[in-house]
C-alpha cells in the first residue's frame, strides 16, 4: 500500500530544519536529565529516574529507527532513510548513557561489585551485548566504513534484528515481567520485525538452495 503516487521529497532547507530540531530535543531532553540529576531535581531516586529514562529512549529511538524503512515505502519517499543513521546513533547515545548512569553513580565504579551485578543480574549482560552491537553498528554507520566494507556492512547491520529483541529481553528482565509495560513493546516490535526477518530467511534459504543445486550440477 501507497499513500501517494508520485515519491514524496522536502526541500534540502526542509530537511536540515527537521534534523536540526531532532539534534535540539534529543541532546536537550539528555542535558536537562543529568543537569536535573545534579541539581536534585529528579525526584527522591534520581538515579533510578535516570536509568529509567535514558533506557526507555534508547529503546524509542531504537525502535523509531526501524519504523523509517517501512514509512519510506509507504508514503513513498526516500527521505525517512535519510533519518535513520541520525536517529540509530543517539539510540546508542542514550543506552550508553543509560550504561554509564549505572556504572557511575548506581555502582560508582566499584569494580568487584560490578562483577558481582552481572553474575547476580544476568539481564545487565544482555543489555550490554545490546549496547556492544549499537556501538559496532555506530562506528561502521560512516560512509566511509560503508563504502570500505562493501556487501559486508549489510550483513553486519542486520544485527539490529538482534539488537532490538536483546534491549526488550533486558528491559522486561529488569522490570521482572514481561505484562504491563514490556508487552507493548514487543508486540510493536513483533510487527515492525516480522516481514522483515521473513524476507531475510527466504533470501537465506534460496541462497542455501542454489548452492545445493550447484554442489549437485557439479
């Protein structure tokens, strides 16, 4: 299904107008939490009102992320995919963020106990499994890593299909079930993901297939 018949594009001012305001709410909303933090502003927990946060939006942004793809076809445009790399880095921007927030001032880098939370706490492993993709796809997201890794840097970031089941195994594993909120969001997950992981095992399996058929040719 398309919305429109002819491919919608915005002006280059258009676009750099709404990049502009994402890069103002994205960092803005992130300064304003630590500098409500610091400044006792964040509540009785402030800590635990900073974990909550800056883990709740890495998971927005990261499943804002995913919606471009399928939008860009929809409408049609090009333009959502112009967004995406943007976006995917401030989610690695605020799950490092939510990270750092646990090791500083939650364990305050103390480092056998950080060893005793993730033996203690296996859920913390997932999300920092989670946290290592995003950074991998993060640093490989510039053009000219992409250009140098050829058909590779595909392959490398169809890791997000794992990334995004990981970071929502950690956040139902944190909140000790997976009703009420964590649902939601794998329900929503399910449906961004699911035509897309389908395509990608039919490609597998026909690659597979024409492999075999050429192993018996010869």
């Amino acid at each position: 299904m398309k919305l429109f018949k002819k491919p919608v594009r915005v002006s280059n001012l258009a676009r750099r107008s709404l990049k502009g305001v994402i890069h103002l709410l994205a960092l803005g909303y992130l300064v304003g939490l630590f500098y409500a933090g610091v400044t006792d502003n964040l509540g009785p927990d402030p800590v635990d009102t900073l974990l909550n946060e800056t883990g709740i939006w890495a998971i927005h942004l990261l499943l804002i992320t995913l919606m471009l793809s399928p939008l860009a076809k929809i409408l049609p445009s090009p333009e959502p995919i112009k967004f995406r790399r943007m976006l995917g880095i401030y989610s690695f921007v605020y799950a490092l963020s939510h990270f750092a927030t646990y090791i500083l001032f939650e364990l305050q880098l103390d480092m056998s106990l950080i060893a005793t939370e993730l033996v203690k706490r296996p859920y913390i492993v997932v999300g920092l499994a989670a946290l290592l993709l995003l950074f991998v796809l993060t640093i490989t997201s510039f053009q000219k890593i992409r250009r140098s890794m050829g058909k590779r840097w595909q392959v490398l970031h169809n890791s997000i299909y794992l990334i995004v089941p990981l970071a929502l195994l950690h956040f139902s594993w944190s909140q000790k079930t997976i009703w009420q909120e964590p649902i939601w969001y794998w329900l929503f997950a399910f449906v961004l993901l699911f035509n897309r992981i389908k395509g990608l095992v039919t490609t597998a399996l026909k690659k597979h297939s024409r492999s075999k058929n050429r192993k018996h040719a010869t």
